[in-house]
C-alpha cells in the first residue's frame, strides 16, 4: 500500500521538477544550421527547443537532424549549414507538458525521449523536464519505500 510520503511524489508538479527556460539552451527558428551545430556542439547535447522571437515553442532539433540534411549521395554539403534554416529540419510534431501536470504525466511522456518542453496555454516555451530528474525522483522514491517496508 502506498504511504503518505510516498503519495507526495503523485502529487509532485511538473513545475517543481523542470529546469526553467533560462537555464535552458536554445536556437531560434530562423537561425542557420550552423549556428545550431556550434549550440549543440558545444553544450554537448543531443538536441534542443526550438523557439520563435518571441519565446513560443516551435519543436525540436537534434544533431542527427542537421547532420542528415546535409548528406549527399557522395559526401556531406556543409555549405548547406549557412543556407537552411532550423525551421526547415526541425522536428514539430513532438508531445509537451504544462507546469501543473502531474508527475505520472511526465513519467509516461520521458519513456521515449530525454526531455520534454514544459509550454504554457499560450504557447509560451517555460523550461524542459528531463529524464534524469524524473528517474531520480523514482530513484528517491523507491529507497525511501523499501526502508519503510524493512523498518
Ligand atoms: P539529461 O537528462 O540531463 O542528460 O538531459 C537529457 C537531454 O535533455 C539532453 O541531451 C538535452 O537534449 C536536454 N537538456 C538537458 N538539460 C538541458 C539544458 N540546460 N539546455 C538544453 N537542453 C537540455
């Protein structure tokens, strides 16, 4: 049976969990494939959001993206950086998350990606949930149950 401490972690909201927008790196639409290279080169991720001017989330984009649209049939076009846009790579139909889902929401949606967007009803990009915070969260939880139950 569930205890009370172990309830909270249901209860627990996306907002207490995410990393906030300004913490979070990005690229813009509109920017070059180069300049999301050198971003996701150098943070060292795999992919990140994918925002317009004014701060609403417009998808993702990954290294693998980039890098397969500029692969030609006999060698990479790296010319090709400087002249596509994100906005013609990037991946849009991808699920988000608001700030007052629950913990389970985010649990199911981190089953198939790293992160999540946490995105506003107006569209508005507010940070991202990551797998990482979710299983240390799980991690916590299940240490916490097993002491209680050899206790
Ligand atoms: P992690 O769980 O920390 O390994 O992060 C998983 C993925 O979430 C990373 O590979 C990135 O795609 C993304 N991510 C995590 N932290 C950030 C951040 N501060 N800015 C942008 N993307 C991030």
């Amino acid at each position: 049976m569930l205890s009370t401490e172990s309830t909270e972690i249901l209860e627990t909201k996306i907002s207490d969990l995410m990393i906030p927008s300004e913490k979070v790196a990005h690229v813009q639409n509109q920017n070059p494939l180069e300049h999301a290279l050198l971003v996701l080169v150098k943070t060292g991720y795999s992919a990140v959001p994918v925002l317009d001017a004014n701060f609403h989330f417009e998808g993702i984009v990954s290294k693998t993206m980039i890098i397969e649209s500029i692969l030609g049939i006999e060698r990479i076009e790296v010319e090709k950086l400087s002249k596509i846009t994100v906005s013609f790579v990037m991946e849009k139909d991808v699920p988000t998350i608001r700030k007052d889902d629950t913990f389970m929401k985010g649990l199911k949606l981190v089953i198939n990606r790293p992160f999540v967007c946490v995105v506003d009803e107006s569209g508005y990009f507010d940070g991202i949930l990551t797998r990482r915070v979710i299983l240390k969260q799980m991690n916590r939880y299940l240490h916490e149950n097993n002491k209680k139950d050899t206790e």
